[in-house]
C-alpha cells in the first residue's frame, strides 16, 4: 500500500528537549516536505527535498533542520524544542514528474512542548 | 496580502445542492493550482488538480481557474454530508523555481440534511 509514514503519531515533552520526526514514503516519490498545520494559519511549509542530499527552507524553517540522506526517508529535527512549536505536524511526498503541488501526506504528527 | 486566501465558512449547504468554493491568489506567475479536502483530524487529500484557465471536471467535482483575475473554485455538485470537511486551496507559486506549494487557510463545508 502506497503510503507516507510518520512516527510518533503523538508527542508531549519538555522545552529544550530534542526530539526527531521520522518520515517514510513508499513511493519511490523524490520530492518530500514538512509542514506544520496551526488554527487560523493554516499549512505553512518548514522545509523540503527534491531529492537525496538536496534540502531547502520553506515559510517558517526557524527551529528545525531536516536531512535527506535516503529518498525514502525525510526526519524533522528538533534541536530545542519551544512551546511555540507546539503544532500538528505533515510530512508529504510527491513525483517530481506530476509537480510538487499532488501531494500525499502522512497522517499527521501532534506535538505539545510544556 | 495573504498570499492564498479563502473565506473560513462554514459553508452551509443542503444536501443535493451545489456547493461553490473560491480561491484567489496573489502570485500572478502561479502555473499549478489544486484543492485538497480535510477531514477533521485527518490528513490532506488531493481531490483536484488544474493548470489551465477553464474548467475541468472529475465526477461530481469541478475545478475552475481564471490566471487573470487570479481565482480558482471548486465546485461540488449533488453534495453529500460525506463531502462536509474542510476544503484548502494551494497554489504552486513562481518564487522557489515553482516548488513553493502555498496553501490557503480553507473554507469548512457543511452539508446538512
């Protein structure tokens, strides 16, 4: 089954303490991306990869770093979290042949900083 | 200027009626453009894709963009409560070589019976 993969699905911890979001697609897709989904904001982009080893900052990248060391895989890093960076959290893919815009997403990330 | 922007709703509409969702944007060099359906606590899902002014259509849904008053609607006809969700409209933009998807804030749907 064709499927973009986010882990944890749920997350509470502390300010200060890194934390990474693992993400994996299936789809052999090269392009990936993070964002974040705030009330009243919408879905902001943080960063993307069009391919391996490729990465570049979105709208709101501050606080986080990505790698892209496998196509699969695109973990979100962060180095200290804040409480301001306590949102729902998508990791989508897409082939770069259909465009960046025909996303599929995982299933989402909820991540509470204390 | 918000980049995207899409009236918050709720849009009411009974069921069997036609359902309209607009979109405008304010990159005029936007080549892509597409709506994604949001379920509540769900995940995205891409539901359309267009590229060219015009309208295109894909079973009960309809895509409609005009580049140069820089809108974009979804139209939805014969609704069901099964299509009551949030509607987002994303726009591929000129700045980021085109890989730049913004996404507006979406307008909630409510179908009612």
């Amino acid at each position: 089954e064709a499927q973009v993969t986010q882990n944890p699905r749920y997350l509470i911890t502390v300010t200060g303490k890194k934390l990474t979001v693992t993400c994996s697609q299936n789809m052999n897709h090269e392009y990936m991306s993070w964002y974040r989904q705030d009330p009243g904001l919408g879905l902001r982009q943080i960063y993307y990869s069009m391919n391996v080893e490729v990465t570049d900052k979105g709208d709101v990248p501050e606080g986080y770093k990505v790698s892209r060391k496998e196509k699969r895989n695109f973990p979100l890093i962060l180095e200290s979290p804040s409480p301001n960076q306590t949102s729902l959290y998508f990791c989508a893919s897409s082939l770069i042949s259909r465009g960046t815009g025909e996303l599929f997403f995982g299933e989402g990330s909820r991540l509470t900083v204390l | 200027q918000k980049e995207v922007e899409q009236n918050s709703g709720p849009l009411s509409v009974p069921e069997g009626a036609i359902a309209s969702l607009n979109c405008t944007y304010s990159d005029r060099g936007s080549q892509s453009f597409f709506w994604y359906r949001q379920y509540s606590g769900k995940s995205p899902e891409l539901i359309m894709s267009i590229y060219s002014n015009g309208d295109k259509e894909d079973g009960r849904f309809t895509a409609q963009l005009n580049k140069a008053s820089q809108y974009v609607s979804l139209l939805i006809r014969d609704s069901q409560p099964s299509d009551s969700a949030t509607y987002l409209c994303a726009v591929n933009g000129v700045t980021g070589g085109g890989n730049k998807l913004t996404f507006g804030t979406g307008t909630q749907l409510k179908v009612e019976l």
